[in-house]
C-alpha cells in the first residue's frame, strides 16, 4: 500500500486536501472509511476531504512520487 496527499483547488477554501491511495492486493476500503480513521488520528486540517484509489503512481527513477503529475491526472 502507498498513498500520497495534493492540494486541489476548491471555491470556498482555495485548496482541499486529496489522499491518493494505493491498497494493497487482497486489502478493502471505502474512501469513507479512509477518512473517518484520518478523523479519529489527525488534526481537522489535516484530514482529507476527498480520496482517491489509484492503482500506481508516477515515480521518478529513485522512487519518489511524482506530486506534480498528480495534480492534474485522472485514476
């Protein structure tokens, strides 16, 4: 499993926070799920509002996500 956190733009607040994630084979989750365990561990500002399950992400050659390209990418 992997995730990754983006800002995306929204009306009201400028950004909203988006968790990309990646789950493992076998594992399930809802993105409801994902976001109720977020509230129950973080901050409110860090929660996400939106979640997104991916199957890979855009990596450089050493292995770091590439954030950018996630900005604008669709699943």
């Amino acid at each position: 499993s992997d995730a990754a956190v983006i800002g995306v733009p929204d009306p009201v607040r400028d950004e909203a926070i988006k968790a990309l994630v990646i789950l493992r084979e076998g594992q399930r989750a809802t993105a409801e799920e994902l976001i109720e365990w977020c509230r129950a561990r973080l901050s409110k500002f860090k929660v996400p509002e939106i979640v997104e399950f991916r199957e890979t992400f855009p990596r450089t050659s050493v292995g770091k996500i590439q954030k950018h390209l996630l900005r604008g990418s669709k699943p």
